[in-house]
C-alpha cells in the first residue's frame, strides 16, 4: 500500500499566495473586459454588462483614428519581427564561422554596445542624420538591431554539432545553404521564442514613437491608447451606441487579444527557447 504524501505547510502558503495573486490579475482584466462589452458603462465593478453590446469594439475598427493606429501596429510587429529575425540569424551564423578572420574582434565590438552607448540625444541626432525620425522605418529598423537576442541565437547555433556542418560542406552545401537547409530548420525553438521577444517589442512600443516620431499619422495604436485613457483623445462615431470609457476599455482588450491567442501555440517552442545558451555540454 502506498503512503501518502504529506502536504508540507510551505506548499499550502504557496498555494494561497498563487491563489491570492492571479485575483489580483484577473479581477482588473474582468472588469476591462465587462466594461468593453458594457454600453452604459460608467466606473465602479460589475459582475456583468447591463447593456451588453459590441459597439465600443466597431469603434474602434470604424473609426479612422482608431484603425490607422492599429494597421500601423500589425505592420511594423509583422515586418519589424521578420527583419529583426532575419538580422539576428544572420548576424549569429556569421559569429560561429570559426575560420573568419576577426570573429572574436567583431563579437567583442557587439557585446561592447550592450555596455555602453552614446545616449539618447546622440543617437537622435544619428537617426537624424540618416533621415529615419519621423518615418516608420525608424521604428522597424531601430529595435531590430537587437545585440541580446543576437547573442541567444549566437549560443544556440553554438549548441548545433559540428559534424552537421562537416556533413553538409562534403555534401556540396555553400554557407548559405547549410543555413537554410540544416540550421533553420533545427531552430525553430529558438526562432519562436526571440521572434515572440520582437513581436512583444514592436506590439508594446511607446518609447521610440514618443522619441523619434512627432507626426501623429506615424503614431501606433499604443500611443493612441494613451492618449484615450490619460485624456479625451477620441472623436465620436456616428451611429455608434457605445460610451468613450466603453471604447477604450475595448481597445485595451484588442491591445491583449493577438498575444494571447499566439502564447498558446507558441509555448512549447518558448519554453525551450527560454533555456538557450544556458546549458553548455
């Protein structure tokens, strides 16, 4: 007969402060969430929506000052990502390439910058200079040249046996196609997991709008955000029902929605790509 595993009182406490602690976190997303669907919204919490209706959500996708916003933010989380991503493969296989000439130098130089940096003012004058501020290129092509994400890629390509790239080279593989063909396709932990880091990145910017962007018609769907919830930065719809707290509350659900449906697909590559470089055999 089995004995029972006793139930330690640390695991009980754990148990409750995890408990306590996703209340904390659920209840203030519940009351978003209520409120986005509510049309007679106003502040306090309610369990459920007194006038339920899914006019503060076509707000926002009628609304030209709302949709410009968000097109914007897909576009540059979309391409932003995939140059990000095709930047930092790159950079990372060129850093495994044992036989060229000042690898060590050049991989010494990136991690130097992750250190130090000519500050705020300089590199505007620098994005200045090269005619990127007030562009949307600016904040596609700036947090792309990302030396963190490319050092995680660097040891993860590290971790990739050599032999494979010995078989490859007698099989007639160039540089490239051994990239292509051998170490993309065992990478795929490590792309899920930076490219989620990017995408979050591109999805969650404010500081780079804020910084290099002063034409509005640039601004992404988090400054339109902040604009709405710090003041009364949002034009009434015709037609539409929905009340301006009932409209915000909805662009904050939409603001949550594409990261939450992509976590759960994602997660397994995560969870391994977490680990990259951790572990050296």
């Amino acid at each position: 007969m089995k004995k029972k595993k006793k139930i330690s009182v640390f695991q009980i406490v754990n148990g409750l402060v995890f408990i306590i602690l996703a209340f904390v976190i659920l209840i203030p997303m519940w009351k978003v969430i209520v409120d986005s669907f509510d049309l007679h919204t106003a502040y306090g919490m309610k369990l459920w929506p007194e006038a339920f209706g899914l006019d503060g959500y076509g707000n926002v996708f009628s609304n030209p000052t709302l949709l410009r916003p968000l097109i914007i933010s897909f576009i540059t989380t979309i391409v932003g990502t995939l140059i990000a991503l095709t930047l930092s493969t790159l950079g990372a296989y060129v850093l495994i390439q044992w036989d060229m000439p000042g690898r060590n130098f050049f991989a010494n130089m990136l991690l130097f910058t992750m250190i130090f940096n000519g500050g705020m003012i300089p590199t505007y004058l620098v994005l200045r200079g090269l005619h990127l501020t007030n562009t949307i290129w600016v904040v596609i092509l700036f947090p792309a040249l990302n030396v963190y994400n490319l050092v995680l890629m660097r040891n993860f390509f590290e971790g990739i046996p050599q032999s494979l790239f010995e078989s490859a080279t007698l099989d007639g593989c160039s540089p490239m196609q051994t990239f292509i063909r051998i170490v993309l396709p065992m990478s795929k932990a490590a792309l899920a997991s930076i490219g989620l880091m990017f995408a979050v990145t591109y999805w969650n910017d404010y500081t780079h709008y804020k910084l290099y962007i002063t034409d509005s018609k640039w601004y992404n769907f988090q400054m339109k955000l902040r604009g709405m919830v710090m003041g009364s930065d949002l034009p009434p719809t015709a037609g539409s029902n929905a009340t301006e707290n009932t409209v915000k509350n909805a662009a904050i659900i939409i603001v949550i929605i594409p990261f939450m449906i992509l976590y759960p697909f994602l997660q397994k590559y995560f969870v391994k790509g977490v680990n990259i470089g951790a572990v050296k055999e």
